[in-house]
C-alpha cells in the first residue's frame, strides 16, 4: 500500500517526508491563521484546498524552523558581539574580554557567561564545586555575611551545568594552547570559552525545536513560535538554560510518545542542569490519575529521580558543601531585579516583605508569601485538571 493510500490522500508521486505523520491533515497557518495569510501573499498566496500536502523531500517544516531557529541563534549572539572583542597583548590566557567604561551595559550586550569565567574560578582550571572563593566589594575587602561569617562561595549551578562549563573551559585553553604553537588567530580566552559555550548552547535549542516540532502533531507549525521567538535575540547566550530546556522538552516528547522511562531520564538529566523540569512531573501525575494510569508515571519519576541522583552523586559524595551552594544560593537570595515584586517596590516606595536584610540573609517572609502562593496555584490547577469535562491533553 502506498503512502498516499494509507493517509487517504490523492496519488502521490513521492513518498512522505520522514517526519510526516498525517500530512494530510496537518493544520495550514496561510489557511487558518490571520498573520499566516497576510505573510503568505509575499509568496503567492495560502496553500491551494487540493494541495499535496507534505511531499517536499528537501524544504520538510522541521527544516525550515531549524533554518528559522539558525536566523535568530545568530541574531541572538551578534547581540553578545560587543562585549567579545579583546584586549590586551600577549598569548589568550594573557588577554580579556574589553568590557571597559561599562560597555556591557550601554552596548547592551550582557552575559553571564563572560564574568562568571574568572569569578568562579574557570579561568584558573579550577574544578566547580571543589574550590571556593570569597565575594569581595568594591573596594576588595572581604564581605562578611548577615552572621558575622566570611562570604565563602562555589560554583552556583547545578552539577550538569557546572560540568558543562567545566568542558568548555578545558576546550577553551586546548585552543589558547594551541595558538602559542600553531599560525591561530589570538583572542581572549574568555571570549574562546564563550563561543565554545554559545555553539553547545545554539545545538541545545535546535533539539528544543525539535522537540516542540514533535510535540505540535498536526499544527507542527506552531513550533515556528519557538524557532523564531524574539527573546532568543537578547537570552539565548546570556545564561545557560538552553540546557535544561532542550532536556525537558525531549522529556515531554518522549512521554507525549509513550516511552516513560526514557522521559524520566530525560527529565532526570534536565533536572540536573536547572532544578524547574522535575516541575512537569505534577503536570503528568494529574493525567495519570485522570486517566488512571499511575504505572507510567511511577516508571517516569523513578528514572528521573535515579538519573538526577546518578549525576549528582559523584559531587555530593566527594564536594559536599560546593554541591550544596545551589540549594543555599537560592533560598537566600532576594528578589530578582526583573521580578513583578521589584517591581512593584521601585514605583510604589514599598520596602517589601523583609525590609532589613543583612549581607546574605535569607528573606524569611518573601520565601513564605511566594510557597504559599506556588502551593494554591498548584491546587488550583490540580482541581481544573481533575473536574475539566474534557480531558486536558
């Protein structure tokens, strides 16, 4: 039987692209979407009503939004461009990154991935979690915490996303190494270590694009909005999320697939890289109580649980206290400056919920406010997910 009779279409003259699974019934954006059709006319027109769908081998929509997806990532670094240039002479590891005169902040070009080289310790070949430094002012004294004690810190991340900084400084100085040798353009180590991190980082949201592709079914256009998101201009190389996004979405594929315990590891993987994807498995426990079908979920959340404790356990057994500076980091942090709570206290004059905190001192109140308010939003949305008439999909 051929391709066209399965899906119940007219005679094709190819086979289905490899990534079609009713192409046929795939949702048209030029058909059905307002800004589809208006973009559509720049190239025709919407898509005929007798048209063969998904017979391209080559231009597939998952090839386009990777090519999408590749107009951004370089949007995205060209936008980080300013603060690469280097300065100084000498060999890499003699040169730095020209954030002079503030130039991070009037080139709006900001990424933490440039500081973060030499003020935890990578630039030194340190190994995350195992050294420690202490934060200093301005004027390079030592901080000394809320309780009197000196402001020791470690590597902030979880164990993925330190290891993963970890290769890409060793990959970093292998080049600096290599240009005292070999006729190699000379740049500033941190900038090597930055590309090197960018280019894992770019590979990462490709496979969340993927992802997302998969996950869209018959409107895999809708991926488009991932691919083509503008935050990825001005995010995407300023921290290291990418990586847990890209595991938590295969994640969420892998389940939507019915393949359980890979999603587990996946999500296992993607909590050990940034805590919040261990968050989808409340999600998954509501439809599998919905749909009574609990043993999928258990298989899910032990593979996640032992892949996270797989990953993390080398660390925790040998570098107990820098594997625990996540975990401290976070609860003693106060509010973020993007936050709504901020806010709200830079335009009302509000002092907030702890208005005298001491260097490091954890906000009690604000920690509490914000678990009560998670825990109801969690109700609630438990209680929806549980009476919906109609399943939730």
């Amino acid at each position: 039987m051929t391709d066209a009779a399965e899906h119940g279409a007219a005679t094709s003259p190819q086979r289905l692209a490899a990534d079609l699974r009713s192409a046929d019934n795939r949702d048209c954006p030029s058909r059905n979407d307002f800004l589809g059709a208006a973009l559509a006319d720049v190239v025709g027109g919407p898509v005929g009503r007798h048209a063969l769908i998904g017979r391209s081998r080559l231009m597939t929509p998952l090839r386009v939004m990777f090519l999408i997806a590749l107009v951004f990532l370089a949007l995205g670094w060209s936008t980080k461009a300013a603060c690469l240039q280097s300065t100084g002479t000498g060999t890499g590891d003699q040169r730095v990154a020209n954030w002079n005169n503030q130039r991070a902040y009037y080139e709006l070009c900001y990424s933490d991935t440039v500081p973060l080289y030499s003020a935890e310790l990578l630039s030194q070949g340190k190994f995350p979690y195992k050294s420690s430094w202490v934060e200093t002012d301005s004027t390079g004294a030592q901080q000394i915490r809320y309780d009197g004690q000196p402001a020791v810190r470690y590597m902030e991340y979880p164990v993925l996303t330190g290891i993963y900084q970890y290769v890409s400084m060793a990959l970093a100085k292998t080049y600096t190494a290599l240009s005292k040798v070999a006729p190699l353009p000379v740049v500033a180590e941190v900038v090597v270590f930055f590309n090197v991190a960018a280019f894992g980082l770019a590979l990462a949201w490709l496979a969340t694009v993927w992802a997302s592709a998969g996950l869209a079914g018959r409107r895999i256009w809708d991926a488009a909005l991932v691919a083509g998101s503008p935050i990825l201009i001005f995010q995407i190389f300023t921290n290291f999320d990418a990586l847990a996004t890209a595991f938590a979405m295969a994640g969420l594929l892998a389940w939507a697939r019915r393949r359980p315990v890979l999603a587990g590891v996946l999500i296992g993987l993607g909590a050990a890289a940034k805590l919040y994807p261990l968050l989808f498995l409340g999600p998954m426990l509501l439809l599998g109580i919905r749909t009574g079908q609990l043993r999928g979920w258990v298989r899910t959340a032990l593979a996640a649980g032992a892949t996270w404790l797989l990953v993390n356990l080398p660390v925790l057994v040998f570098f107990p206290r820098g594997w625990s500076e996540f975990f401290r980091l976070n609860t003693r942090r106060g509010d973020d400056m993007d936050s709504l709570y901020n806010v709200i206290k830079s335009f009302t004059g509000w002092r907030g919920f702890d208005p005298k905190l001491g260097f490091w001192q954890p906000p009690t109140v604000l920690n509490t406010v914000v678990a009560v308010l998670f825990v109801a939003c969690c109700a609630a949305i438990a209680f929806v997910a549980l009476t919906a008439p109609q399943r939730p999909r």
